[in-house]
C-alpha cells in the first residue's frame, strides 16, 4: 500500500510500499506526481534497480536531459557520480571527478546554467561510505515565503546571470574545460519562481554569478545575503543515504548540496538522471 512519510515540517517525504523494478501503474504513479508537487523531495528506500530502470521511471516525469560535454555519461541520459575508476581503485584527490564533487558541495540546483534549465533530478545510491557523504536540501518556496519585505522587493522582477564556470573557479580555475565553457555560455534566469497555487520560490545557487542591471559589488552582496537566508537550518533538510536508496527533487523549488565524506578511503558511486525543464524560468519573471 502506497503511504507518505513527512521528512521535514516544510517538504519531503518518504515514500513507501512502492517497489520501482515492478509495475507502477497510472493511478499510483499520479498520487506520486502529486505529493512530488507539494513536498518538493521525495525519498524511495530500498529500490535496487539499475541504469535502464532508473531512466524509465524518470522519463515518466518529463522527457530526460542529456549529459553534458565531459561529464561520466557524456550524451547518455545517466550522469556518473563517483570517487572510482573503471578499475575499481579510488581516484586521486586532484582527479577532476573529486574536483566536480568538491564543487558540488556548495548550494547549488542542477543545470541552472542551461538556457533551460532542469525541473528535476533522480539520484540512486549504488555504493555509498560507511559515513559522510549525506545530501541537503532547501525549501526555496519556504525560504521565499519567510524572506523579509526587503529581499522580496530586492528580488521582485530580477535577472540573474548563472554561469558554469563560476562555482567551479572556486574550486580550480581549470576545473571548467574548454569544451564546458564553448557549450555553456552564461544564461539569464529569473530570480523568482511562481509555482501557482503552490508559491513562489527564489531561485538562486553556487552558478548563480551576478544580477543583471546591478553593479558587481551590490550584485555579489544580494547574492551573498541571500543564500545565508536560505541556508538557515530551519529550511534545511539532510538525508543520510542507504544503499538502493532513490531520491527525487524538484531543481526549480529546491537547493541542495553533497556532504564531505573521506573520498581516500571509501568509495562511493551513485547514478542521477535529470528531468528537463520544459518552460524557461524567465516565463515566470515577476514584475511587481
């Protein structure tokens, strides 16, 4: 019997007696889309399937996002996340895999950098360190709703220019190749989000580089005061994954962040698939 646990007082939830490598027919899988609208993340325990599967069932969300250029899973539909080599040893802590989880470790959403940007990711747990490594998440629609009159005005009808490159210069300055930056040129996003019924939600992260029509340094303080709002423990949620765990989040409503964990002793590997946005944030652009 399908049930909904709360993870959190503001979103995400567990979902259970669901079993992904069987059948999930119309009626099951719309009381899942439906509590995905309204908790923003959901958890799946315990669902051992593999790569085919996983894109099968995200696909019943939207069609899929493609990996991009020099990513593990580059053109495929999955995106490879681990400290492993093909050959089963662990990477060196200057391999640009360990670089891209480092960097991943700052707030961020996926593929806010596309011109489209993603509306959902799916992540599964294929091996996971014995501790560390846990993933958070924010309520954006909580963070907007709990944000001062002040930062609502300063937001309201804002551009904001999220760039690849940004966060990953934090990290390295090579860290983004050269094929990254000739694909991924800087993008205009709306810095609120109108979820109708449901909120509005504030849309920024770790590519979030500047705000268009501000100068840099008043441009990087909004920013900045902006994401220690967001970041506030109340609006955070953190998972602790278990092997064949599955988590499902909403990118246009959520931040998230990878924890630390020792990448020079354990090894991890998890599988994401990316579900595409469909609308351009900017179709959203509140004027008033």
């Amino acid at each position: 019997m399908l049930e909904f646990a709360d993870l959190h007082l503001l979103f995400a939830a567990e979902v259970k007696g669901l079993d992904l490598a069987g059948d999930l027919d119309d009626r099951a899988f719309a009381r899942i889309r439906d509590a995905f609208a309204r908790r923003s993340v959901l958890v799946f325990r315990d669902q051992d399937i593999d790569d085919g599967q996983q894109i099968a069932f995200s696909a019943r969300f939207g069609p899929l996002e493609a990996t991009k250029v020099d990513t593990p899973g580059a053109g495929s539909k999955v995106v490879i996340l681990t400290n492993v080599d093909g050959e089963g040893n662990l990477l060196a802590p200057t391999d640009r895999q360990i670089l891209n989880g480092r960097a991943n470790q700052f707030w961020h959403t996926d593929s806010s950098f596309k011109e489209m940007a993603a509306a959902a990711s799916m992540l599964s747990a294929r091996q996971i360190p014995p501790a560390g490594g846990n993933t958070e998440f924010i309520s954006m629609r909580a963070v907007y709703a709990a944000l001062p009159k002040r930062l609502k005005d300063a937001v309201a009808g804002r551009v904001a220019i999220h760039d690849y490159t940004h966060g990953r210069t934090k990290i390295d300055p090579r860290l983004a190749t050269e094929a990254e930056r000739a694909t991924l040129p800087p993008v205009r996003q709306a810095m609120v989000l109108d979820h109708g019924g449901l909120g509005k939600s504030l849309y920024i992260g770790a590519h979030t580089a500047a705000i268009e029509g501000m100068a840099e340094a008043p441009s990087r303080q909004l920013i900045d005061e902006l994401t220690a709002f967001a970041t506030q423990e109340q609006f955070i949620c953190s998972h602790a994954w278990r092997p064949h765990d599955i988590v499902l989040w909403d990118n246009r409503a959520t931040m998230h962040r990878g924890t630390a964990y020792d990448r020079t002793a354990h090894r991890r590997t998890m599988v994401r698939t990316t579900i595409a946005g469909t609308v351009s944030t900017l179709a959203d652009l509140q004027t008033t």
